[in-house]
C-alpha cells in the first residue's frame, strides 16, 4: 500500500486537523462524522446525492465541568430521543427522520473481539464492500492534535488492506485515503473498546424511496431548535452561551491559550441548516416563505465561515503568540450576538409551517 503525499506526516503548515497536500474526501456539511460516511455510502450505493434535509439543527450546550483544564464542550444540544441504538438499529429522531425521507436503515453490528472484526473486515473488503467503523481519533495520523495523545469518537471508511503491512487505507469525515497501520488498527480497537463497550460497524440497508419534507417533519425540525434555544435548563440554549462567555473570559484575562473542543459542531450546523432551509424551499415553492427564511439563509454562511476561522485562531494561538485570547473572545462574542438574533426568525417559521396545516 502506498503512502499518499501529505498523510500520516506532520507539515509546517498544518493548521489544526489538516495536513497540506491531502485531499478533501467529499463536500458534506452534515455535523457529524457518522451521518457524513452515511450519506457518502448512500451516494455510492443508492444514487441518493446528499441528505439536506437531515439535519436543520440551530441548538448550543455547554458545560465547562464536563472537561479538565482548558478543554471545555460547546456544542450541539441533544434531547434523550435524538438519537438512539435499539436492537442494534439506528432509531430515535435521526434514525426515524432517515428512514422517512430517504427510506434508509441503519444497522450496528457490535464487535468486543478484535479477531471478529479482523475476520469481518477482511471478508468486506475482499468483496470491495466499504465499511462504516467507529475508530479512535487519538489514531488517526493526519489529525495532529490529537494523534497519540487524547481519545476522541470518531468513524472511519475502511475501503482497502495491505495483506504484507496488515495496515489499512480509509476516508473519514475530513479527508480520503488516509493511511492507517496496523499497529494505530489495533491501538485503537482497544481505545474505543474501553471507552464505549464495544466497537461498531454500520451497515446501510434502502428499503424505501427518497421523500420531500412533509409539513410534520418540518415542525419538528423547527420545534426542536426552539426548544433547545429556548430551553430554561442550565448549559442549554441561550444560558449555555452565557456560560461560555463567561467561562472564556475568565481564560482570556488569564492570557492563556484555550481551544473549544466541540467548536467544529457550529461551522457545520450553520452550513447544514443552510442547507436544510434551501431544501425547505424547494419542497414547498410559497413566497412567504422565501421572504421568512431569508435573514437566516444570508446570514448563515458567513456564521459558517466565521465559526471555522475562531476555530483556527484558536489552534494558531496554542502555537503562536501574534492570536491572543482577546481577539478570540472577541470574535465569539460578536458570533454568539449573530446567533441570539436569529432565535425570532425560528419562531416566524414555526408560525408559517402551523399556518399551512391549517390550510392544508
């Protein structure tokens, strides 16, 4: 197996989880590393081009005691019926919502021993048959930040073996043709064993068609945002923002450099929501509606854009003195301002989407 130019290898100019010269591995702007393997083997397998209409996600959680040290979780809120695994099937909210609109259905296949998944993934690939996996970022070469150091949930794509090396070559949410060796195979099956009880593949299965946004689907979607917006529990919704904030520039006066783990989420789920509104349109072409979403779908590429540059920074300002944990905190503030003033627009469309099951 040959080593593609730019992977495994830790370059000068790499900023956070990238590494110059290695390829992207597709355009997906669902927040989650499993759901984008999911909607890149429903391309591949199932003529499906992308899952839009997923995702329409707009929530925030944090909670600074969850983490040690200067690690805090910002991230996206997520009820106990999001997301579920039952009798080894994706199920709750997500899984109900994939098999509605894209007729598809999720299995998870658990593996305790490693020589069961060795014996699985060698006869899959052998039949040129992809495999989901749940892997261990702390063993993904490219993402320097974490490699060798902390564990992090993640999926690989395992997509071809090497018999002479025992290593393999995989996509993930990020990047194609990542090399990996057998020795970080192994070290991560066990990174993830001890961490989650078992170590999963997922398997896709389309037992229904593609399907256009129904009225009750979408009020879910937008119900969802608002309750999570909304929501008077603590680290929720418009309190989490003020906890980080507050949290933040308690670091910043320290002049000490900080990254927040699960800023990644917000970059994605503006440009997915993005997505999911433009897929709203579409299915229900009414120009109130246009007018309704409008605000956000101008405003929320450049959310997109500008939570992925504080990302960045503060990757550059763990290596570099010229990023200073103001300039960071600064620009959160402003962001966290951006986001706050989008919460009447949700409530402006939940009112609309009411008002066509009246007509309806």
């Amino acid at each position: 197996m040959k080593l593609t130019k730019g992977q495994g290898v830790t370059d000068k100019d790499a900023i956070g989880m990238g590494v110059a010269n290695t390829t992207q591995a597709w355009h997906s702007s669902l927040p989650d590393c499993l759901f984008m393997a999911i909607e890149l083997e429903a391309r591949k397998e199932f003529a499906i081009p992308n899952m839009a209409r997923l995702f329409g996600e707009h929530s925030y959680y944090f909670d600074c005691k969850q983490k040690k040290g200067l690690d805090v979780l910002f991230g996206r809120y997520e009820d106990s019926q999001y997301y579920a695994l039952k009798d080894n099937l994706l199920s709750g909210y997500v899984g109900d919502k994939l098999l509605a609109l894209y007729g598809l259905k999720v299995i998870a296949l658990p593996f305790s021993k490693q020589e069961a998944l060795d014996q699985y993934l060698a006869a899959q690939l052998a039949k040129s048959q992809r495999v989901i996996c749940e892997f261990s970022a702390k063993h993904v070469p490219y993402r320097i930040e974490d490699y060798h150091k902390h564990y992090g949930y993640h999926i690989v794509t395992f997509k071809s073996y090497d018999e002479a090396s025992g290593s393999f070559m995989v996509d993930d949410a990020l990047k194609q043709d990542v090399y990996i060796s057998a020795s970080d195979y192994q070290l991560s099956f066990q990174n993830v064993l001890a961490h989650e009880g078992c170590v999963r593949v997922y398997q896709l299965d389309q037992v229904g068609p593609a399907s256009p946004l129904t009225l009750d689907w979408a009020i879910k979607q937008v119900e969802q945002n608002i309750a999570g917006l909304t929501s008077d529990k603590a680290h929720v919704g418009v309190s989490a923002v003020s906890e980080c904030l507050a949290y933040i520039s308690c670091l910043q006066t320290m002049e000490r450099p900080y990254v927040v783990p699960g800023l990644w989420v917000f970059s994605l789920q503006r440009a997915s929501t993005f997505d999911w509104l433009m897929a709203l349109q579409h299915d229900f072409p009414d120009p109130t509606l246009k007018h309704i979403c409008s605000p956000m779908t101008e405003v929320l590429p450049h959310l997109a854009k500008s939570w992925k540059e504080v990302e960045v920074l503060m990757r550059l300002s763990c290596r570099s003195k010229s990023v200073t944990g103001d300039q960071i905190y600064q620009r959160i503030v402003q962001l966290c301002e951006a986001e706050q003033a989008l919460i009447p627009i949700w409530f402006e469309l939940k009112e609309w989407l009411h008002s066509q099951r009246c007509v309806s």
